[in-house]
C-alpha cells in the first residue's frame, strides 16, 4: 500500500470550490491529491502507458474549465475526476487501436516499463503477468479493479465513477479478483 | 455477518492491498512535473483581454503588417466587386491585378 493518506472529502470539495472562483493554487492542490492515483489508473488502464501523463494533464485541465460543472451533492471529487479519467482513457485506447491499424503508431509496449531498473526482476515479472491478466478481463471489470487498486477509491466511489450502483460494483470486483487469482494461480 | 463473510473481506482487502503495492511506485508520487505541465497550460487558456493587448503594444510591427495586408486585400475586394457589379468587371480586374504587382502578387 502506498504511504500516503487519501484526501478527506471536506478537504477536496473546498479546494473545487477554490477551483470554481479561479484559484490557480487549488488546481496545484488538485494535483498533489489525486494526481499520482490518476496518473497510475492511466499508466494501467491504457494500451500505451506512456500516454498516461498527457491523460493525467488533460483530465485536470478539464477540471480547471470546468470546476463550475462539479456539484458537490453528487458525489465525491475522487469520483468526478476518475470519471474524467476514465472516458478519456477510453478515447485514447480507441483512437490508439484506429492509428496502430492505419500504422501511424507501432505496436503498444508488451509491458509497463515504469518501475526503473532498480525494481527487481520478480517484481517486474510478476507485474507484467498482472497486467497481461488485467487486460483480459471484461471493460467494466478492468475498469472496477483498476479504480479499486491504482486509484484506491471505495466501492461507492466507483460506483459514482463508472455511473453504476455499489451492488453493482461489489460484482464486477467479486469477478474480477476471481479471475485474477484463478489466472494467477495457474501462471505460478 | 458471518465468519465467512469476514474472511472473504478480509481476503479480498488483502487481495486489493496486493495489487496496489504491485502498481505502486514511489515516482509515482512526484507530482511536480505534472503540476508544472498543467498550470503552465492553464496561463495559455486564460489569456485576458489586457494581456493579449500587451502583445500589440510589444510587438507592434508583425502586428500592423498583418493588419495593413488584411486592410488592402479588404480594399481590392471590394473595388473589385462592386465594379463587377455595375458592369465594369474588365477594367476592374486589371486594377485588382496593378494592386496585387504592386504588393508583390502577380
């Protein structure tokens, strides 16, 4: 699990109602919340992981426009956001497959090269089976899985990102995990 | 709630802690670069008014080239059809051609 604390819910709704007058330090403050959560659901979730920057910097840009949109009775910032992420890391993968098609982009990375040269190779190893998984998996519950363990939000959290009910949510998880394991298990 | 029901929850929070070591990365943290891209983006979204004046009032020459061409060509355009108008489309077109060699077209 990663060290940091998860932002509290009071702390992100004031800083989008900074955002909503205009305040360029609460945008900063945006990104130091949920940028490095965002930024490894994108890194995860696209074809081409390195692509997950420029998503990371366009879904935060579109918070800045459109701050104003966010209705705080909705639903948690965490959950407007990663829904930001997540139609947008669909429009890559679509746009991504049509221009590896045409052969304007070569081939997606067979696996994600992020963690440097100092994570040891099991890691990696076991990292690039994960993901082989992952990508296997049915859109919904990849998209679930993902939000849950790169971005770390709750089943409601989801739910609200992927515009589903919890219960909803907890099943496409159930599977996931599942298959996850069975598959896993196996490659082991 | 029955045991089962804890283990399985347990096991399943286990499960997802598992999985986000496995994505996590300590450069993953380091916020700066992106912060910088995106703010940096934002200075270029929100010009004002003022700003882009500022532009005019430092650069005015590119900017009273580009505006005296939009001008002329505006001109000729205008003489030309207006002249076509009234039946007077030769003559016209000779003059739209003496303006453009004297603005380096033709």
């Amino acid at each position: 699990m990663t060290a940091h604390q998860p932002p509290t819910q009071a702390d992100a709704k004031a800083v989008m109602a900074a955002l909503a007058r205009g305040e360029r330090a609460a945008l900063a403050r945006l990104i130091a919340m949920y940028g490095p959560g965002i930024r490894r659901y994108a890194a995860q979730s696209l074809t081409v992981a390195s692509e997950a920057e420029d998503v990371a910097q366009e879904v935060f840009l579109r918070a800045w426009r459109h701050a104003e949109r966010y209705d705080p009775s909705k639903g948690a910032v965490s959950s407007w956001l990663y829904r930001i992420a997540v139609n947008l890391c669909i429009d890559h993968n679509r746009r991504g497959g049509f221009r590896r098609f045409v052969g304007i982009d070569s081939m997606p990375e067979p696996e994600d090269d992020t963690p440097g040269a100092e994570v040891e190779y099991g890691a990696r190893q076991r990292l690039a089976q994960t993901q082989a998984v992952i990508r296997t998996l049915p859109t919904r519950q990849k998209q679930a899985i993902l939000l849950k363990a790169a971005g770390e939000l709750s089943g409601a959290e989801i739910a609200m990102a992927l515009g589903t009910s919890e219960g909803a949510v907890e099943q496409l998880l159930v599977r996931a995990r599942a298959t996850l394991r069975a598959r896993l298990e196996l490659e082991e | 709630m029955s045991d089962h029901d804890n283990t399985t929850k347990a096991s399943d929070a286990e499960f997802d802690r598992a999985l986000s070591a496995l994505f996590a990365h300590p450069e993953d943290e380091d916020v700066a670069e992106l912060s910088r891209a995106v703010l940096s983006q934002t200075v270029t979204v929100n010009r004002t008014r003022h700003e882009v004046q500022g532009d005019v009032l430092s650069e005015p020459l590119p900017w009273a080239l580009g505006f005296g061409g939009l001008m002329a060509i505006g001109v000729a355009l205008g003489y030309v059809l207006s002249s076509s108008a009234i039946g007077d489309g030769f003559l016209a077109w000779f003059a739209f051609g003496d303006l453009l060699s004297v603005m380096g077209g033709f």
